[in-house]
C-alpha cells in the first residue's frame, strides 16, 4: 500500500499536524521513525494514505503549518515530494 | 488550618487535579521517547495542556508554550535570552528576587521604573521616562506578591511596543485570575508558575514565548537527536530532559477548573475576603493594611504592619493559633523598599478559590487574640 509521510520537527508539531485533520475525514496515524527518515535522529512522522494525501495537504496548507518534508512511499522508493 | 498563604502556593487545590496526578502516575511514561501506549498517552497529554494554555492566554501555537519547573525557571529563561551581560533592564518597583536575582548575575543594569504603591498614572509616567534611554528588556510584573498591586501592564506593554523593547510579564500572581493575552500585547515572554493561581502541583509552570529563547539547560529531547546542539525550535529548545508528567497532568486538571469556574469569578470572590479582611484589620488600632483605593488594582493579596511588633513574631502567633500566613520579605526586597517597609517586611494574606468569609473572620479573631491576650 502505498501512503505519504509527512516529517516533524518534534512530538509537538506533529501533533499539531494530526490535530489540524481533526473532522476532516483524513485518518493520519502518528509514527516515530529515525534517522533514515528524518535524516536528524529520532522523530515523528505523519503517515496518510494516498487517497487521503490531497485532502490533508489542501488542510494543512490552510491552517498554515508545514511539515519538515513529505515522503511519497511506494513499491518501487521513496521519494520526496513538495507538501 | 486556616490557610492564607495562596500567594506562596495554592495548598487546597481541586479534586480533579489529585485525581489526574495519580492517574498520570498509574498510566503515563516517559513523552517523546517512544510509541508503546504510555508514552503517547503522556505525549497527548502534553499537547492537550499545552493547546489549552495556549487558547487561555492567546498564544497563536501549542509549540510557543514551554512547560518548566516554576515561574522563576521562565523568568531566567526569558531574562537570560534577552538581556546580555552588563546589559540595561527596566523594572517595576515590585519585582521578584525571580526577577532581580537574575539581573544581578548578568551584572546587568536594573533601572527601576519606581512610582508610588497603586499608582498607575505614576506608574506608566516611570516607565515612560526609563524608555528614553533605551533598554535591552522591560520586566513587569503583573501584579505584586507583596501588596497584591495590580500593575497596569497593558499600558505597560504599549509603551514598550512603542519603543521596540521586549516586554518580559512575570504573571506569578495575576494567572488564573486577570486575563494574560500574549498576542493582544505583543509581550516576548510570559512565565507564571502553575502552583499558585492555576492550581497544579509544585514543581510546574509555563513559558509563554513570543521570542527567540536559549536554553538554561542541554538534554535529550527526543528529537534531532544527532545534533549536538540544542534543536533549533520549540518547544524542545527549551526543554531538556524527561518532562514532570504527573505535575503537567495536575497542571491541565488546574487550568480546566480555572476556565470553569472562570478567573473573573475567582477574582470577585477573593477580592471580597481581602476587603473583608482590610475592614477587619482597619478596625484594629495598632494594624496597618496596605490596600488600594481602587478595589481593580488589588487582588487577593493583602500586606499590614502591627505596631511595635516583628511580622514573624505575629505570624508565628497566628501559626500557633492554626492560621498560616507568611511573614518578612517575600523574597521580594525592591518591592519591600519601594513601599516602604523593607525594614521590617510585612506580614501577607493571600487567598484562593478555596477560602471563606468564615476564615477570614477566624484569621481577624486569631489575630486579636495573639495581639490583645
């Protein structure tokens, strides 16, 4: 199944993220991830499935907070995308 | 007991905030360290509290609340981040060791904005006159632990919009009871402890940040953990180290009981025990109560003299008669030599949502007895 991961700088942030898609119908799932990911050591992620990806970067976008990267996950790789 | 000391810590606090203090102890870890049930449930913690001390004193992200061990932890903070070594503070004449301690390890220069007890129009005068020359922060408090004087700190804080200076609130005595909006006045920080009028346990207390902050102390964060430096954001900037879950825990059952019952009822009701208390101690020929004229400038803190006699020796009187007051300095020495009775300190009331009329009359009864045997 393929999903995006939107990265934080913190446990805060990616609350904040995940707070924002509250009632919106996007079921965001919090995840700690490391250094593979954040590239800084241990982190948080926001992982979104990618049916639900547009509708939570549209959300987000509007509410202003950004994350750190988004990752596009899929069969074949990773790749980083622009929120 | 007859506990009027709120000033130094709410002693009564709610049920719900014992409550949640245990609950936190039986099912909450370490924040930020893993993603095992306790830890997120200690991690959602954290954000409800700090999302609703953000909504309660008008911080525009959850990420700008920094959760500390006491007001004074803030106050260094904030202080230590804007004010250089041998750098200029203007202050109230009613500080804080909390306050002036810090400026004194800077060797920093402390002028003092000083005006006449409950003057506001002196007082805005005072500090209109120190910003001439400029100043790398401006500490207020928002209200006197000493007098119960409550500062006009939204005049305050124009001023120093005005003149570009960072405005740093010490909000110790006024939260939970005068409203704090941080964006309405445009302050760098705020610090308030969460023991007093937030009624939490010892040992938490809020950072409200409207500026860049560094750190007293470097730690794990749980994040960017293989940088060396401090993370570049917050809240983790500020905050090495395991947080005090159950503390936090007591401190979002605190501010809940706060926005319910609302600061302003809180504030009527202890306004109304200290004038009672005022009137009592008035009819007392050899007492003085340090009161403001106008009720909106005092709140539930109250300071007298009684002639010829020590305020430690008066309130010892009243301990022995099952009435905690506190008596001396406050820890608050500028405050005590601006109004005039460092020599000899004072002898301080201070209330909460929790006391009675009941109370004070056996506090004024108490004190009658130890004065007139």
């Amino acid at each position: 199944m393929d999903y995006y991961l939107l990265t934080a700088r913190s446990i805060t942030h990616v609350q904040q993220m995940a707070k924002a898609l509250e009632h919106t119908g996007v079921n965001a799932k919090i995840r700690r991830v490391g250094t593979g990911v954040t590239k800084s050591g241990c982190g948080y992620t926001l992982q979104v499935s990618e049916r639900q990806y547009p509708r939570c970067a549209e959300r987000l976008r509007s509410a202003g907070i950004r994350p750190v990267r988004v990752l596009h996950v899929t069969g074949s790789g990773t790749q980083e995308v622009p929120l | 007991m007859i506990y009027l000391d709120s000033a130094a810590t709410t002693f009564r606090k709610p049920q719900s905030v014992r409550a949640a203090v245990l609950r936190a102890m039986q099912t909450m870890s370490s924040p930020g360290r893993g993603g095992y049930a306790s830890a997120r449930a200690a991690e959602e913690l954290l954000f409800r509290t700090r999302s609703l001390a953000a909504e309660t004193f008008g911080v525009s992200s959850p990420e700008q609340v920094v959760f500390t061990t006491s007001a004074t932890h803030g106050l260094n903070i904030a202080i230590k981040s804007l004010v250089p070594s041998g750098g200029r503070a203007i202050v109230s004449p009613w500080e804080h060791n909390a306050v002036t301690r810090p400026l004194h390890a800077l060797h920093a220069e402390m002028a003092v904005a000083a005006a006449p007890l409950f003057d506001d129009d002196a007082c805005v005068r005072a500090f209109q006159k120190a910003l001439r020359r400029g100043a790398d922060a401006v500490i207020c408090t928002d209200a006197s632990n000493v007098f119960g004087y409550a500062l006009p700190i939204e005049e305050i804080a124009g001023l120093c919009r005005r003149a570009g200076i960072p405005l740093i609130v010490d909000a110790s005595q006024s939260a939970g009871v005068l409203p704090l909006d941080m964006t309405a006045l445009g302050a760098a920080f705020a610090a308030m402890p969460g023991h007093k009028g937030l009624y939490g346990p010892q040992g938490t207390g809020l950072l409200l940040c409207g500026a860049a902050a560094n750190p007293l102390m470097e730690g794990g964060t749980g994040s960017a953990s293989l940088a060396q430096d401090m993370p570049d954001f917050l809240p983790d900037r500020l905050e090495a180290g395991t947080h005090n879950v159950p503390g936090i825990a007591g401190l979002e059952a605190g501010l809940r009981f706060v926005r319910e019952k609302t600061p302003e009822r809180i504030l009527r009701h202890e306004r109304r025990l200290i004038r009672r208390a005022a009137e009592g101690l008035s009819r007392m020929s050899d007492v003085t109560p340090y009161t403001a004229a106008e009720e909106r400038r005092q709140l539930g803190v109250l300071s007298f003299t009684v002639d010829g006699e020590s305020p430690e020796d008066v309130a010892e009187a009243l301990a022995k008669r099952g009435v905690a007051v506190r008596a001396g300095l406050h820890c608050a020495p500028l405050a005590h030599r601006s109004g005039g009775t460092a020599e000899t300190g004072t002898v301080r009331v201070s209330v909460s949502a929790f006391e009675t009329e009941a109370e004070i009359d056996g506090f004024l009864r108490a004190l009658r007895a130890a004065l007139h045997p």
